[in-house]
C-alpha cells in the first residue's frame, strides 16, 4: 500500500452533481501539501470518470477510486505541484 | 423582434449527427411518392404495381449507394429498429454456432440495448473496451471474435459521439479468418464517406444522410445466416414486420442519391471546418479538451469538454445565442449516467458540447460559434466561482 496515503484532505461532494465535485477539488487540491493525497467523496456517476480525467489534464495524479459502503466512491488524488 | 431572439433561419443547425435536415430533393420525392405511391405494393392492380415500383426502384438505388445487392436490402422503420433486428436476426439465424455476441463499448445504444436483451435471454456479450481516442481495442476486438462460440460481432464505421472512425476493414477481416459475421452500423457515414468493405450486415438511418424519419436500412449479405426472432410476416424478405413506408423510403432513396453525389466536395468543406473548431477551441477557451481522433473521423463531428461547465447551461447559452448543438453530459440527458461513449475512452463526461455540422454548413456560423463560445464559457464559469 505505497500509494494508498492517508488522504491529507477529504472533500465530501456526496450528492453534488458534477461538474461541482471536480469544482471542489480543483479549489482545494492546493490547501495540501506537495504529494499529500486529497480525497473526494462522490456519487454522480460523472465523478467516477471526471475526477481521473481532471487529473490527467491537469498532471496531478489519481491515486485510485474506491467503493464507498454507503455508494459512490473515494476517489483519491495526489497533489504533483 | 429583440436582438437576442432567433428565429429558425438565424440559428445555425449544429447537430447533424442527430438528425440531418430534410433535403429538398428528398421533401420533393415525398410529396410526389404520397400522391403516386400510397398503394399496396403487394398487390396486383395498377396503383399497387406503381407502388411496387417505386419500391423497388429505391431498393436498387440505395442498394447500389451502399455497395449491396437489391435482394440484400430491405427497409425497417428506424435506424435503431435496423440494428434490433439485424443483431438480434443474425444472432438467432447463428444459433448453433454459439450465443457469444462482441461489440465495442462505443456502440449506439440500439446496439448496447440489444445486447443486454440478448443476455438475459442466456446469450453473453462482450462489450470491447475503446482507448482515449474512442478507437476500439483490435487486438481485444480479435481475441473476442476468435473465441469458438462467438456468433457474431458488431461495429459501427464511426462513433456517433467523438466522429472517431473504427477500423473495420481490420475487424472484417478478423471476423472472416474466424467464420463469424459482422454487423457494421453505418448509421454516421452513409451518405457521407465511402463504405468500408466486408460486412455481413449493415444498418443506416435515412434521416441522418437527410430523409425523412421513419426509414431505416438492413441489408444482409448474401450466405448470412439469418431468421427473424419476430412473427412471421411476407414483408421485406420477411426479415422486416408491417407495410412498407413507400414514400418515405422514395424519398430516402432521393437523399442518399443527393448526398452521394455531393460526398465528396462536401466531406471535404465540412472536415475543413471541423478542423478548424477542432484547432481553434483550445486557444480560446481555456481548460478545454477537444475529444476524439484528429484526422482519421467522420468529416462532421467534433467534441469538446470544458473543465467546470456544467454542459445543460452551456447548450441553454448556446441556443440563446442561436446554436443547435448536443451533448454528452449527463446533466443534459433524461438519464442520470453520463454518456457511455465519454466514460468508456476516460475522457470529461461534464461541460461536454458536440457540434455536428449539415450540408451546407456555412464558414461564417463557424467563425459566429468560435467567436460567442469563449464568452459563454466564461461567463458560465463566473457564475460557478471558477473563473
């Protein structure tokens, strides 16, 4: 479990359509230290796509997505700059 | 009238890939085909042999348009009852052969919704994944079509969300090493591009090469093993239930011959304007990503997503301003998931906008649409706190 850091941050965008989880991430990811994992918590099924896409375009990186219990996910990124 | 208000002639029609405006040679057709062509076609006096004829005049040219013999074309009632019929017939008509059904993940949804009848009738489908362009996996697309219970495979010849083209020649000839049959949907190039070769089925839709609504095309290859899972009916070869829509399918036939006459000068004005949305999105909209194969896609289509935009209130600006476009985003869609075509290649599903250009498309509505876009998007983006 290299890569599965204690997320630094967690956002909960549970019930928010996207785009306003990536919105979210996109405003705090720098509240984070360099490298620190930040996590989003969301159940749009949009999220589960766009989150890695946002970090693929923006060269941060996505760490994993997992299954919350409740639904929706933890989708966790790491902040690259 | 207020400034901000359009009426139909000043709104520049962007979504071909939906559906393509009636040609005036195909409206021509029509009304000529409702006064001469309203008969039985089946029957044996004067009014039903001219029907007949009609009929089978169309037959013979949209044949020939798709590069099929008349007695392998019959006409259904939509694009999607095409496909429904064509996978589901082929699949019945293989049988023996086995239950196994592939298909890339980035079919249309007719396909997609086909295959899920399929399997909970206890046949099984491979869905074959797409990389970041939207092409499918050829060498997975293979693998699928060599397993020995595979009794069919399905591809469209260009993805009707991103206009990337699949590589079906290659997948035609996968399937002929392995005797398995494949279903092309060519429901976004006919009338447009040049088909590929090697089906085994082939589906279209009239009024995406600019035909009336209500008439769709099934051809199947000659020595292709086929039965229709419906009940019997004499109709269309029996492969296809009901009357036959004599005029529209006339008027299908006028389009297909007018768009096929003009493919080419056309293809290539078109793709030059989509190039050019394609070049010009990202240098003045910032946080975009253009979606989709640069170069080798239908000559229609370009796709884009902008970062932070939710995609409903941009095609609500958007028609304000008086375009016509689409989109993927789920907000947009009456369904809650966002499109299966942007999830599968991994691309942003939200602020997703596709623009998809008709006949006749004019330089100056692009350049319109290039100029209002950014301003929009920001402005969009302002009331989100993002920009």
């Amino acid at each position: 479990m290299t890569e599965a850091t204690q997320p630094a941050l967690t956002i909960d965008a549970l019930g928010k359509k996207c785009p306003i989880p990536i919105i979210m991430l996109a405003e705090q990811i720098n509240y984070v230290p360099l490298n620190a994992v930040v996590a989003v918590l969301a159940d749009d099924p949009a999220a589960f796509t766009d989150v890695p896409a946002w970090c693929r375009l923006k060269s941060h990186r996505h760490v994993g997505s997992y299954e919350l219990p409740q639904g929706g996910w933890a989708i966790h990124v790491r902040r690259n700059y | 009238m207020a400034c901000h208000e359009w009426d139909h002639r000043s709104v520049a029609y962007f979504d071909a890939a939906s559906t393509e405006p009636l040609h005036p040679q195909a409206r021509e057709a029509l009304l000529a085909a409702i006064d001469v062509g309203w008969a039985d076609p089946a029957r044996l006096y004067n009014q039903a042999r001219r029907a007949h004829l009609l009929l089978e005049q169309a037959r013979t040219e949209v044949a020939e348009a798709l590069g099929a013999r008349p007695d392998e074309v019959t006409f259904t009632s939509s694009g999607t009852q095409a496909v429904h019929l064509g996978l589901l017939g082929t699949l019945q008509g293989r049988r023996r052969a086995g239950r196994h059904l592939v298909t890339s993940a980035v079919e249309h949804s007719s396909v997609l919704h086909a295959a899920r009848l399929h399997e909970r009738d206890g046949g099984s489908a491979e869905l074959v994944g797409v990389d970041r362009l939207g092409r499918v996996d050829l060498s997975a697309f293979t693998e699928a079509v060599a397993r020995p219970d595979t009794a069919l495979a399905c591809l469209q010849t260009a993805n009707h969300e991103v206009g990337t083209v699949q590589p079906v020649a290659e997948a035609a000839a996968a399937c002929r090493r392995h005797g398995v049959p494949l279903l092309v949907d060519a429901a976004q190039t006919a009338g447009r591009m040049p088909l590929p070769e090697g089906w085994s089925v082939l589906t279209a839709s009239a009024h995406k090469w600019g035909g009336p609504p209500g008439v769709g095309v099934l051809a199947v290859r000659k020595g292709t093993r086929f039965r229709s899972f419906l009940p019997e009916d004499e109709r269309e070869r029996r492969r296809v239930p009901g009357f036959e829509n004599v005029p529209g399918i006339v008027a299908a036939a006028a389009a297909l011959r007018a768009m096929t006459a003009d493919a080419a000068r056309e293809r290539s004005r078109l793709s030059a304007l989509v190039g050019k949305i394609r070049e010009t999105v990202p240098k003045v909209v910032p946080d975009v990503e253009v979606i989709g194969d640069p170069d080798d896609r239908a000559p229609h289509i370009v796709t884009f997503s902008c970062l932070y935009v939710d995609g409903e209130a941009l095609l609500t600006e958007l028609d304000k301003a008086g375009f016509a476009v689409s989109s993927g985003s789920s907000c947009t869609a009456s369904t809650l998931r966002p499109s299966h075509v942007l999830e599968a290649m991994g691309v942003l599903t939200h602020g997703n906008v596709r623009v998809s250009l008709p006949r006749g498309a004019s330089a100056a509505e692009v350049d319109r649409f290039l100029t209002v876009l950014p301003e929009l998007v920001h402005r969009i983006r302002q009331d989100a706190g993002v920009a």
